[in-house]
C-alpha cells in the first residue's frame, strides 16, 4: 500500500509520503483546527436547513396492445423509449397537474398541510409570506417532480420531494389518479371524434358506391357487353394458330430461297445441281439416275468386247444420251416447280400476316372494353370494401366507448417518508470534515513546496537519507581568513568542528579507496566550500585527491592559489590535450592534490560516458583513499547526472534557509531517475544560535556514529 502510494506521489512530482507525513505533523494543529471549525459551522447550518422528504413510487403504463407485422417491431427499441419519453412528457404535462389543482378538495387538503409544515430557521429570519393558491401549486407540482424509467422496461420511477413528508405522498396519489383520469378522458374524447368522422364517411361511401355502380351499369350498355372472358380467350387461340402458320410457312419459303439460290449458282451444270438435296431426292431424278448409272457399266463391259463402231456400243451410247436429255428435263421441271411454290408461299405468307393483324386488333379493341369494364367494377368492390371496413369501425368504437380504462397500473404505491433525506447533518459534517481536510492540507502542502525553503535538519526527516554534516552559518571571518580554506586558517572554530563531525561520519559510514561526488540544487550553496574543507581534513590521515569537475563554471580555486606553471586540468583530460601526471597539483602548506578544471570549457556529456568516467575514477581510487568531486549543480547541468552515476557515493549539500523545498526534491529525484541514489545529506550555513538546533543537534547528534546498524553504503 505504502509502495502505491509513494508511485503516486512520484508520479505528482510532489517527494515521497514521508515528506507528506512530515508536513501533517508540522501543521497538524492549524489542520486539525481550521477543519473542526468548518465542519462544526456545516454541521449547524445543516441543522437548520430546511428538511426535504422524498415520496416514491413505481408505476407501468403498458403499450397499446396492436398487431405486430414484421420482426423489426418486435425489437424496435427507439419506439419503446419514445413512447415512454411521452408517457413521461404527460406526466408532467400542464393537462394533468390542471386536474389537480382545479379539485377544489385537493387544494383545501394541501392548504392545511403547508400551514402544518414547521419553517426552517432561515426562512422564519426572512418572514416570508407564501399564498398557496392555484398558480403556486402548479409551480411547486412542477418543480418538485421527477420520473425516471428503468432501462429497457416500461417501468416508471417517480418521486415528489417537499418539506411535509405528508405533502409528497398526497402529491404523488394526486398525480398518479390525475394521469389515469386524463388518460380515460382523453380516450373517451378521441373515440366520440373517430366515431362522429367515421359516420360521415359512411354516408359518403354509399354515394360513392352507388355512383360506382352506376357508372359500371352505363358503360355495359354502351359497349354491350355480357361477359368478355370466352371471347377474348378464343381470339388469343386465333392469334396462336395464325402465328404457328406463319412461322411454319417462312420456314418452308427460306428453304426454297436457298434451294432456287443454289440452283442459280450451278448455272445449268447437271452435276452442281445434282448436288441439291430436294433435286437429287426427286424420284424421278433418281430412277433416271440409277439408270444411267446402270448403262454406264453396260457400256464400259461392251467396250472391252467390242469396237466403238460396233453396232452394240452404239446403241448403248444412244441410250444413255437419251437418259440424259431425259434427267435434264426432269430436273427443269422440278426448278420450275420450286419457283412456283416459292411464289404461292410468299402469297399464303402475306394473307397470314394480314389476317394476323386483323385478328390483333380485334383481341386490343376486347381488351379496351374490358379494361374499362374492369375499372368500374374495381370502383365498385373498392367502394364495398371500405363501406363494411367503416361499418365494423363503428360497431367497435361503439363497444370501445363503454370499455375505456388507463392502461397505468401501480406496483409500488406513494410512501409516506419518516425521515428527510436531506439534510443530513452527521454526513455533511464527516464529508466537510474530509473535504475541508484535504482542502487546507493541499494549501499548506502547496506552499511547503513552492514558498518554504529548509531552515533546519527536522525539514528533511522524510527523505530516507543520512544527514552526515551540518555547518553552522559564518556571518564574520577573520581578518585574512577565507572560507574556501577554513579548516586549516581557524581549525579552533565551530565551522572547522562541524567538518571534523563531518569527515568522522563519512570515514565511519563509507569505505575507503572510494569516490565522493559532492553537489547542491543551484550555484552558490556552499559545496564547493564543504567539499575543499572536507578534503583538507580527510588529507590529515589519509591521501585524497580534490577534482573540480564543474567544467563550464570553475570556482575561486584557479584564482585562489597561485600555481609556478601553466594550469592543465579535468577539461584536457577529457579531451585529451594533456596527460593525468601534467594535471595534478599539490595544495600549498598540505598534502592534498587537486586536479583544477583546466582550461577547456565544453559539456561534458557532449565527450564522455559515465562507463569512461567511472573507469577513471576507478583508476584515481588506486593511489588515493578519497577521491573528493566537486560537481556543478544539479538543476543548470547535466554533467552531475553523469558524474553521480560513476562515483562511489553521492553528498548532497542544502543552503539553510536558501535552498527551497521543491527544487531539493526535484534535484533528488533527478539523480534517482538515472539509476543513482543520495547516500548523504549535508545541510549548510545552520543558524546554531538558535534553541531548536541544539535540541535537535544534540538529540541526533549520536545517531551519527550508530547510522552503520541499519545503514549499509551502496558496494
């Protein structure tokens, strides 16, 4: 749970619960207070409300029961809620209130229910007068009522809220038989309107029906008509057999077309023509030809017996012309005869096609009359149709005018309510209680955040993280003292003594041969002053070496000493320019190296990774116990967010009084986010002069050197 919330609070940007208890704590009391006194003043203003009492009810007001002609009814949703949305609308339509208010018995008992009513507080301080009469009514029937349907049903809710919990039931009964009088009255009225109309269309169809048939009766005459139906069949029968013949007989002229065309082609040639079918299948055509076939093989076995001179050969040849002189003529005979009856059946075609034509008109000139019969007779079965349909119309309106009941029906009746449902006091006071809580606690929260700054060590309690320093405030140095070196100018002051506590934790929490990355939230907090100082006294009795990584912005120490020779730095060795050897110094009067920031001004991110930077630290931690980094700030650079990640452990240093609370929590959390952690928290320039310090110093002071028991330093 604890873990959900701080993934909350992480995600807000607003630091850890811890820092969410601490600023409850510390403003508890004006909390506690200001949220009592604004649930207290809820809690009697809600007394004195004016109480509401709510009367429910459930109705049903079943659809009209018609018959249903396609499936798309039965599942036609939009229908149902539009019919309820109207069933509604005259719930709480003019119609149904006016029954209400204008039943002189239902005034009087409303009447004496409001003068019954108590007033609330307030209203007895206005000393308004009301005059329940007709329109006031209305408007309080109005205002006060609601229906709502339950999805998917035709079930109503309703409810009636007012002052007098007897008030709400009578309003509730008054509308409920107000709408089942209406709903019957309306019936009632719609059904003597359909039947007075229905009436005098049946007077207007027996004229139309009439007249119909008259109409029909004229039109018989005229055409003398009976009974077209035989007569029209027979002659579409004619029409057939005409058709049929026709066909029949332009098939046959076709066929002799082609054959004559043929004939024409062969120009005379006995073989081509022969070639016809309808020729050469003629039976005297074919005796003549069986002949000649057969006194060609006479004459070819004479020839082989016999001279051409014979008597025989000669006789066999005369004979053969003469089969063909006599096939010739046959075969003219039957040309001739074919272009005769081609001609007699283009004739016999022509006389067809004419009767045809005949006949088709006469079939139009039946079906004319008919049809003109056809539509008087419509006329008139159309006219008796609606005659009967209007006639049973009006038996069932008849039935229906003495059988009109409100298809309304009550499941649940009016309720007289025994308790009001609004106000309610013990609850408004417990959500004003919580919500006036939350109210203050986001202001105080908001200004702990955006306007406080940290003043002492209790403001930094919620971070879990060891404070391993505090340096009181030097609000005067000695003359030719500087702060930069202070430990070593006035080594008998408070400042050089809160750096020995200082230095004794850090040798106590973290091991040796490590790395020390020392930044703040903003420039000019003082870590550069703690991180020297504490690199002096760490060179008492251990080797250190000082590196002033803050590349784009170098402190005082380039100005500050003065060097025999030419200054190389972190910058040249980041870009290569210059060897490690060329850029370490020794402080005058110490044993402490320092390697400057150089020359070269560039970001670092832009050149390295934090893998090369911690690879070279790494390789400073084999000659030197502490490896001391003086960073650049945390909000301005990024290059702190690379230098936290290749160092050992990480110190962070807080202004008192200076350094506010949101950009603290906002630096922690942006070292966090690249998978680095504070291991301590160094809180600088501490006005020691005041009482809650030393309570506080002295109190936590042992705490120190006992952090190792639950505090283990990242390996």
């Amino acid at each position: 749970m604890i873990n959900k919330l701080n993934s909350i609070l992480n995600f807000l940007d607003i630091g850890d619960l811890r820092f969410v208890i601490l600023v409850i704590k510390k403003n508890l009391k004006n909390l506690l207070f200001l949220t009592l006194l604004i649930s207290i003043l809820v809690f009697i203003i809600s007394l004195n409300l004016e109480k509401k009492y709510v009367s429910e009810a459930t109705i049903v007001i079943s659809p009209e029961e018609n018959n249903i002609v396609n499936i798309e009814e039965v599942y036609a949703l939009d229908n149902q809620a539009s019919r309820i949305n109207n069933q509604i609308a005259i719930l709480k339509s003019d119609e149904v209130l006016e029954y209400i208010v204008a039943d002189k018995k239902n005034r009087l008992q409303f009447k004496d229910l409001y003068a019954q009513t108590e007033e609330s507080f307030f209203k007895r301080i206005l000393k308004k007068k009301i005059i329940i009469d007709k329109e006031y009514l209305k408007s309080t029937l109005t205002q006060n009522f609601t229906v709502t349907n339950v999805p998917r049903s035709d079930v109503l809710q309703l409810s009636f809220v007012s002052s007098n919990p007897k008030i709400s039931q009578l309003a509730l009964k008054s509308i409920i038989e107000s709408y089942q009088r209406y709903e019957v009255d309306s019936k009632i009225q719609i059904t003597n309107y359909a039947n007075k109309k229905i009436s005098d269309r049946l007077r207007d169809l027996v004229k139309e029906m009439d007249s119909a048939e008259k109409k029909l009766a004229d039109y018989k005459k005229e055409n003398q008509l009976i009974d077209t139906g035989d007569v029209k069949g027979l002659k579409i029968k004619e029409i057939e057999s005409i058709s049929n013949r026709i066909l029949e007989a332009k098939k046959n002229s076709q066929k002799l077309q082609n054959d004559l065309l043929s004939i024409k082609v062969a120009d005379g040639n006995i073989d081509d023509l022969l070639a016809i079918e309808e020729l050469r299948s003629a039976k005297d055509i074919s005796v003549i030809q069986e002949s000649l076939s057969a006194n060609e093989n006479q004459i070819q076995s004479l020839s082989l017996i016999y001279t051409d001179k014979h008597p025989k050969l000669v006789k066999a040849n005369e004979y053969h012309q003469k089969l063909k002189d006599q096939l010739k003529e046959k075969i003219n005979i039957s040309i001739q005869q074919k272009a005769f009856e081609l001609g007699n059946m283009e004739n016999f075609i022509k006389m067809s096609e004419d009767e045809l034509k005949e006949a088709t008109n006469e079939l139009r000139d039946i079906e004319e009359k008919e049809s003109g019969m056809m539509k008087f007779a419509r006329e008139v079965e159309s006219s008796k149709k609606l005659y009967e349909s209007f006639l049973q119309r009006v038996k069932e309106t008849n039935e229906a005018q003495n059988l009109q009941v409100s298809k309304l029906k009550i499941i649940e009746t009016p309720n007289l309510p025994l308790s009001p449902y609004s106000p309610k006091p013990k609850q408004n006071f417990f959500i004003s209680l919580l919500l006036s809580f939350m109210a203050f606690y986001s202001l105080v929260f908001y200004k702990e955040m955006n306007t406080s700054v940290v003043k002492s060590p209790e403001a930094i309690d919620s971070i879990d993280t060891p404070q391993v320093g505090i340096l009181p405030k030097v609000s005067k140095l000695k003359r030719g003292f500087h702060i930069l070196q202070m430990f070593l100018e006035d080594s008998e002051s408070n400042f050089s003594e809160c750096i020995r506590s200082s230095r004794a934790i850090i040798e106590s929490k973290f091991k040796k041969n490590s790395s020390f990355m020392v930044t703040s939230s903003n420039p000019s907090e003082g870590k550069t002053t703690y991180a020297f100082n504490l690199a002096l006294s760490l060179e008492k009795t251990n080797k250190v070496l000082f590196i002033e990584a803050d590349i784009r912005r170098p402190s005082v120490l380039n100005s500050f000493y003065q060097f025999d020779k030419e200054i190389f730095g972190l910058g040249e060795i980041i870009t290569g320019s210059s060897q490690l050897k060329d850029t370490i110094f020794k402080v005058p009067g110490t044993d402490l190296d320092i390697i400057t920031s150089g020359e070269k001004r560039f970001d670092m991110s832009d050149i390295v990774n934090k893998e090369q930077i911690k690879k070279f630290f790494d390789i400073l931690k084999m000659d030197y116990d502490y490896v001391i980094i003086d960073s650049p700030p945390v909000q301005p650079v990024s290059d702190t967010l690379i230098l936290a990640q290749a160092s050992d452990y990480n110190l962070f240093l807080i202004r008192s009084e200076s350094t506010r609370t949101v950009t603290f929590m906002s630096s922690i959390k942006k070292i966090q986010n690249v998978g680095s952690k504070i291991h301590g928290i160094i809180i600088n320039d501490l006005d020691t002069s005041k009482d809650s310090y030393y309570s506080y110093y002295y109190n936590y002071s042992p705490n120190y050197y006992n952090y190792s028991s639950y505090y283990k330093p990242k390996e």
